[in-house]
C-alpha cells in the first residue's frame, strides 16, 4: 500500500473478519411450527481468534455453527468467509462434533485422516498420507495410525478428528463442544493440548461451549448468547485466561459475571442488543 492510500485510511478502520456473521436469524421449519434458534445474532472471527459462542443448552449454538459451516442458510442477514457469503460446504470450514462415532469404524486412524484430503482432491494419495502422519504426531497419535478407532478411548477418537480437521488446514476450526463427553481429566488435558497446538499451528477457532470455565479457558473472545432464541449478549476478551488461571480469584470473578449475563433475569432486554460490552 503506498503512502497516499494508507492516509487516506480512517483510523477507525480495521481489517476485514476472517468470518463475518452479520445479524443472523436462523429457523427451523417442523410440520407443526417454526422454530427461531437465533436472533440477529453478529460477531466477526479474525484470523488466529479462539472465538468461543458460549450459551445454554437449546439456545442456538450448534445451529449458528452449522450455519457457518453452511450447511443451513440464515433467514435474515448473512455469514461471510473472507468477505464472501456463506452458501455452501466447503473444505475452507470443518466441523469437529462431540460425538466419538464421527469417525468411520472400518478405517484406520490413519485412513481416516486421509480420506477428506483425497475425497476433496486436496492432495494425492502420497502427499495425503505424509500429510496425515504430520498431524497424527501432533496430536500424539502417531503409534496408533493402524489402529482402528473402536480399540481407542474417546480422547484419542477426539484427537483422531481434530488431526483430521487440521489436516485439510481449512481457514477455520469448528468445534461444536468437543469435548463435553469426555471426563473432567481428559477433558482438561484436551483443553491443554487444544491450546498447545494453537501456540504451533495458529489456526482459527470457532468453539462452541455450554461451560463458562472452558469458554475463559479456551478463548480468547467469548460471544455470550442468551436463552432461546440465542441473541448476542455481551462480548469479552479473555486473552489474560489460561488453565493455570483456573480457581485464582481473577477467574471466578470472571465466571460469575459472566453467569448473571447468562442467566441473568432482570438484564433489560434492550441492553441485550449491545454489541459489545467489555467485562473482563
Ligand atoms: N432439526 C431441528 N428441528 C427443529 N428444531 C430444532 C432442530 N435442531 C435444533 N432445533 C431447535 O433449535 C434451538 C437451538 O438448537 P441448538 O442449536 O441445537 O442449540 P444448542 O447447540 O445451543 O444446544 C433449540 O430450541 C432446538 O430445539
Ligand atoms: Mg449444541
């Protein structure tokens, strides 16, 4: 950019959102009635964020995932990746589910990591299975490529379908409670080893999440989402958290201001449209 152009810059300006979603509604439509998951909901997604949606269970967070996977299309505004709409599928956006049965049982780990990569026409058969080790080390899995997933724990199948998703290196991580059906332990060394290789690799998470200790954990932004129909509440950094911050009192003073705006009853609702309030 040469030096004309750049002054004429407001200050204001800031770059574009990896992922835009810009005041999004998304229904769902049953025989018997329509069901409104989110409300006008916005949040912009820079490149490297850890983004966590944070809400209860039922107020939209898996819907505004699948949205932005573009798997369902909103009703009113519109999910931008790089500036473009959001339409379809694509191997730019992959999902990692909590559920342990989102790897197919009749491949290997390895083959399991493989077949996006080939089923995209990423790489070639070679390439694809170089590719596949790579990140099967970096999740700590490398002596269990030939296995099976049925002989592996649930931390190792959630492992599997991480190395699977980084491995395609789409331009954003979605992660719908990933770890939610694991133990408290696995759970927090998942945690640990989510954020170790976000210090490696630096790519870019949307993380989905009903619990506020793994949102300050995880995050770096925290989107706080009110019942349903989900609506943005309030947005805070949480860069300053980590699993070492976890029970110092900086912490808990942030989990409990973050439960009154959860769940608080009396938040007056026209205060529940601001964009950003800054609480932590
Ligand atoms: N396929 C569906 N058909 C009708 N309603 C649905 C469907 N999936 C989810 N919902 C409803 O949409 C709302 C949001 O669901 P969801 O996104 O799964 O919430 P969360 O992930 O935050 O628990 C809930 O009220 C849920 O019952
Ligand atoms: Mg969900």
């Amino acid at each position: 950019m040469n030096k004309v152009s750049s002054l004429k810059m407001p200050a204001s300006d800031t770059p574009t959102p990896l992922l835009d979603v810009d005041g999004v509604s998304l229904e769902y439509r049953t025989p018997k009635r329509l069901v409104r998951a989110t409300h006008r909901v916005s949040f912009a997604v820079h490149e490297a964020d850890r983004f966590v949606l944070l809400g209860a269970s039922g107020c939209g967070k898996s819907t505004l995932l699948k949205a932005a996977a573009g798997f369902i299309q909103p009703v009113e505004g519109e999910i931008r990746l790089d500036g473009q709409r959001v339409a379809r599928p694509g191997p730019d956006r992959i999902v990692v589910f909590q559920e342990f049965d989102q790897l197919p049982p009749w491949k290997t780990v390895k083959e399991n990591v493989i077949f996006p990569l080939l089923a995209s026409r990423t790489l070639g058969r070679r390439e694809a299975a170089e590719r596949a080790l790579h990140y099967l080390d970096k999740v700590g899995l490398s002596r269990f490529a030939d296995a099976y997933p049925h002989t592996l724990s649930g931390g190792m199948k959630q492992r599997v379908a991480i190395a699977r998703a980084l491995a395609m290196q789409p331009r954003i991580l979605l992660m719908d409670e990933p770890f939610a059906a694991l133990d408290a332990l696995t759970r927090r060394k998942m945690q640990e080893e989510l954020l170790a290789l976000w210090e490696e690799v630096r790519f870019t998470l949307l993380f989905v999440t009903h619990s506020i200790e793994e949102a300050l954990i995880v995050g770096n932004r925290i989107g706080i989402l009110s019942p349903h129909p989900g609506r943005v509440r309030a947005e805070i950094n949480s860069h300053e958290f980590s699993l070492q911050s976890q029970g110092g009192t900086e912490f808990q003073l942030a989990t409990q201001r973050i439960h009154r705006l959860l769940f608080d009853e009396e938040y007056p609702v026209s205060r529940q449209a601001e964009p950003a309030r800054k609480i932590a």
